[in-house]
C-alpha cells in the first residue's frame, strides 16, 4: 500500500501547485475561475475512480 500513500502525495502536490498558480494570476476572469473548478471536479473524480480500479486490482493480486 506504499505506492497508494505516495500516488496520493502526488495528487495532493499537483493540486496544491494549480491552486499556487491560480493566486498568482489575479487577472482571470470569473468564466475562468469557474472552468479550472470544473477541470478540478473532473481531476478528483477521476482520481477517486482511479483508486479505486488500484485497490480492485489489489484485491485480485495482479
């Protein structure tokens, strides 16, 4: 279960970093804003389905 703590230590990284570089561009515009959040949602829900195929496959021992 190593590997799972560190995927998830990566994903928790990237989103820091997007969140870092939305507060340094101050000039998006709302529609912007309100993009990158749907592009977030879709990130994590991704990631959620991502896991957890990992811990099926786990499961099965491949």
């Amino acid at each position: 279960m190593e590997h799972k703590k560190t995927l998830e230590d990566l994903n928790k990284q990237s989103l820091e970093k997007i969140d870092e570089y939305l507060r340094s561009k101050s000039n998006l515009k709302e529609e912007d804003h309100e993009k990158i959040n749907q592009a977030k949602h879709k990130w994590q829900h991704s990631w959620a389905e991502f896991m957890d195929i990992l811990m099926y496959l786990e499961t099965l021992e491949i």
